[in-house]
C-alpha cells in the first residue's frame, strides 16, 4: 500500500536537504557566469594561445563527466595542498564544469548577432569597448537568457551527482530517508516532487526574463 | 545649408581573397551633390560604398575626404582606430536592412551615438534627437522600439541616426530595397530633402526615378569596374556603353507589366 503518511513526513528533512541542491545549483551557476564570461572572452581573443586554451577548457569539460570531475577533484585538491570542505570542493567543480557549457552559450549568441549591428555603431564612431557594452551584451545576454535557464535546471539535476563527496543534498538524503522508513517509493516520490518543484520555478522565471527582456 | 565634404577615390584596388572585387577605380564625388551608384548585383556597389568609411579595407590606391586620406595615414600604414573613428563621425551610412538597435526605442537609436561619440548629456542628446525624428516624420514614434515601426519609419529612423550626428556625406546603400513598395516614397521623400539641403551623398540604388530626378551624377559598375560616370540623363537614356543599355533592358523588363 501506498503510504500517504510517509509521503508527506519525507518533505520535511527533504526541503532540509534542498538547502544544498540549491546552494550547490545556484553557486555554480554563479561561478560558472563569471568564468564562462572569462572563457568566452578567451574564445573570441585576437590572441591564438587564449582561443586555444578556451577550446581546450570546453572540449575538456564537456568530454569528461561530471561525477569524474568530481571525484578528481576531490582527491586532487588535497594532493595540492589545498584543503577545503567537501562542499566548496562540489561548488568550485560544478561552476567550472558549467563554464564551459555557458561560455558557448554566449559565443553562440554574440555570433548570433547580425553583423549589422556593430556595422552600424562602427560606422558612427563608436569605439568598440562602446559596441560591446551597448550593442552586443545586452542583446546577446537576452537572446541567451532561456540557454542560461535550462542551464540552471540542468545543474540542479546534476547536483545530485555531488553525492559522491558526501554532501547530503536531495538525493542522498532520500536514499537515506528510505532506507530508515523502507518506504523508498514514497519517498523518491517526495523527491521528485521536490526537484519538480524547483525546476518549475526556474523555469516560470526563465519565462518571466524572457518576456521582461524581450523587446 | 550643411558643410558638405568631397570624396576622391584614385585607383582603388579590393580583394577577397584571390577575388578582385573593385579594379582601379576612379571617382570623385562633388561636394553638396548627390551621387547614384548603379549596375547588376555583385558589381561591387556596396564594396566601393563601404571603402568610403573604411567599413571595407581596401588593398591599394586613395580614398581621400576632404583631402584627408581615410584608413590609412600612409602608403601601408594603417590609421590609428581613435583617429579612424573621429573621421567617421562626419560620415553618415545608412544600410539595406536599417540595422536600429532593437533593444531601444526609436529616440535611443539616435541618442546613442550622440552620448557615446559626441559626448553630450542625457537631455541634450534627448532634445537633439527628437530633431532629428521631427525632421523624418517620427516625432510621434520616438519611444516605439523598432519592432514595432514599420519599414519605411524604421529606415527613416536609421536616418535620423544618421544626421543626428551632423554629418558632412552621406552613404545610402540600397536603403529602399528592404521595403514594400508602397514604402518606398517616404524614405525618398527624405532622402530629397536631405540632397536639397546641400548634403553630399553618393546612393547605391535600384530606383531610377530617383536616380534620373535627383542625382547631379550617376555611375555605373559592373564586375568590379567603374564603367561610367556621368549626368543622369546621358547614362540612363543615352548609354555610350553596351553594358549599360543591357542592363537598363534586363531593369525595364523586370519592372514591365
Ligand atoms: N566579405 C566578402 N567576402 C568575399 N567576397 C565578397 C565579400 N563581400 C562581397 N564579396 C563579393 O564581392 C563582389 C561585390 O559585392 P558587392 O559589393 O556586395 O556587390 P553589389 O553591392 O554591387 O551587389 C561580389 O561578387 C561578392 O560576392
Ligand atoms: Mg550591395
């Protein structure tokens, strides 16, 4: 029988758990803008070395799954002499592993855009640090923004993996959770319910940017 | 009346690649006159059009404004971008597909460059803008973005863009060609007036009418070569050149019904 009782009795240490999805999710989105924007800068350089390191970051990130990552940097930090908890660990390796998705996230926009648009502030006068402030940010920043968004939805599944180093976010805590109760379908249900409820919010918000920015 | 510039182009060579795109051209364009460009598609109108502002570099021979060589400060040597800019500043250059900003409204497009190139204020660029708008029509259309003008206002806008800065040339490339046809008389319209205030412009275009009731001269390129330069009336109802009349037939026969 199906047991509504523990179905909702799992929420409360689950939302407890969530605290770290999110934590996890959304500081690693936050890194990987900033390095993403870094990445992405080195893609578009006029210096070859930069384009070559940046591609290398990308096909490297992209090609290697994040649970390896993860553990490779777990144990690689320590090696080097750089001892952090386990959740910075979890943070630093999913921002980085996000930059790299994000970074082509933006070339792709800013490539996106009709070359006409800078033509056209060019021909003007404008200097080009101008052109990218005004003209070309902010309509490849927009046209990025759903990317972005199911980027962040991509992250908060994926956070379940930053198990692995002992972090007891959604997922661990339910296999803990049903463990104890042995009622696992109920509580992955919980779960579920959990990571659905997060994803629908990003994605009510990736809506709500869109039509906020659009023009 | 505007201070109006002169353009000389000298034995100007382009290249893409192994392609010759322009070959030796030679071309003065008077100041305070309007110059129409005119010949098959690919003949390298626009290429010649954009090695005016340098938008195109060009590989060898002049293109001089006002006696000042653009682009380059001397035989190989590449102008600094700073002073490039400040060159570009006094050429206005309007394009096929408007290319506005979409993500601001009709009365930021014109303001923008004003703020960033011409430094002024917020206001005074705001004020200086809606001039421009009033001067093509707009003044009630300046806080629409441009998705939600039409062709003609959203070409006109990129007009005002235009002289908002106070240009001495104007560059049209096609600027009716992206339009529904009943559209196209209000961005002449404009482009009339503009030529009646003494304005030098040298238009790419497909309209003839505008060509033969406007123009102080017209030129005619084909594959890459000035083939003629000349009053309207002598290109356009008595061609020296069979290239010419072939391609005035193939224009006459398309706008046939
Ligand atoms: N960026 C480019 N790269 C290579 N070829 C080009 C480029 N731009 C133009 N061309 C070529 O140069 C020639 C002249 O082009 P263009 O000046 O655009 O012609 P028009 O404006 O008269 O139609 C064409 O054959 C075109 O294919
Ligand atoms: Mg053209």
């Amino acid at each position: 029988m199906f047991s509504t009782q523990t179905f909702f009795d799992s929420f409360g240490p689950l939302f407890w758990a969530a605290r770290y999805t999110l934590l996890v999710s959304g500081l690693g989105i936050a890194l990987g803008l900033v390095i993403g924007a870094l990445v992405c800068a080195a893609a578009l350089s006029r210096v070859r070395a930069l384009r070559r390191f940046a591609a290398l970051w990308v096909s490297f990130l992209r090609g290697v799954p994040l649970l390896v990552q993860l553990l490779l940097m777990y144990y690689l930090l320590p090696v080097i002499g750089i001892n952090v908890p386990a959740i910075a660990a979890a943070v630093i390796t999913v921002g980085i592993c996000a930059s790299a998705y994000i970074s082509e996230i933006w070339r792709g926009a800013i490539g996106a855009l009709p070359p006409g648009q800078s033509e056209a502030a060019a021909a003007i006068g404008m200097a080009p640090r101008d052109i990218w402030t005004r003209i070309v940010l902010p309509q490849a920043v927009v046209m990025s923004l759903p990317a972005l968004v199911n980027e962040l939805i991509l992250l908060v599944k994926a956070s379940s993996l930053v198990s692995v180093v002992g972090i007891l976010e959604v997922t661990r805590a339910s296999q803990a959770q049903a463990a104890t109760t042995f009622r696992p379908l109920e509580v992955y249900l919980a779960a579920a319910c959990i990571y659905l409820l997060i994803n629908l919010c990003l994605a009510g918000l990736g809506r709500y940017l869109e039509h906020r920015m659009a023009v | 009346m505007v201070q109006a510039s002169a353009v000389e182009i000298r034995n100007l060579d382009k290249f893409y690649g192994p392609f010759q795109a322009l070959k030796q051209i030679d071309l003065t364009i008077p100041p305070g006159k309007v110059t129409c460009l005119i010949g098959p598609s690919g003949s390298g109108k626009s290429t010649l059009l954009r090695c005016i502002n340098f938008l195109e570099e060009y590989d060898a021979g002049e293109v001089r404004i006002d006696d000042q060589l653009i682009g380059y400060d001397g035989p190989g040597r590449k102008m600094s971008a700073r002073k490039l800019r400040q060159m570009r500043r006094s050429i206005g250059m309007v394009f096929q597909q408007f290319n506005l900003w979409p993500h601001m409204t009709a009365l930021e497009n014109v303001a923008e460059g004003l703020i960033r190139v011409r430094g002024l204020g917020k206001a005074d660029a705001a004020t200086r803008a809606a001039e421009a708008l009033r001067k093509v029509g707009l003044e009630d259309k300046m806080q629409n973005h441009p998705a939600r003008l039409s062709g003609g206002q959203q070409q006109r806008v990129a007009i005002a863009r235009a002289i908002a800065m106070e240009p001495r040339l104007m560059l049209f490339d096609e600027p009716t060609s992206a339009l529904d046809p009943e559209l196209v008389g209000e961005v002449l319209q404009v482009m009339k007036t503009l030529a009646g205030e003494g304005m030098t412009m040298a238009v790419v275009t497909h309209e003839m009418g505008f060509a033969a009731h406007v123009a102080d001269q017209v030129a005619f390129m084909e594959a890459g070569e000035l083939v003629a330069v000349d009053s309207p009336d002598a290109i356009l109802h008595n061609p020296s050149d069979p290239r010419i009349s072939d391609f005035l037939r193939t224009y006459h026969e398309r706008n046939a019904f």
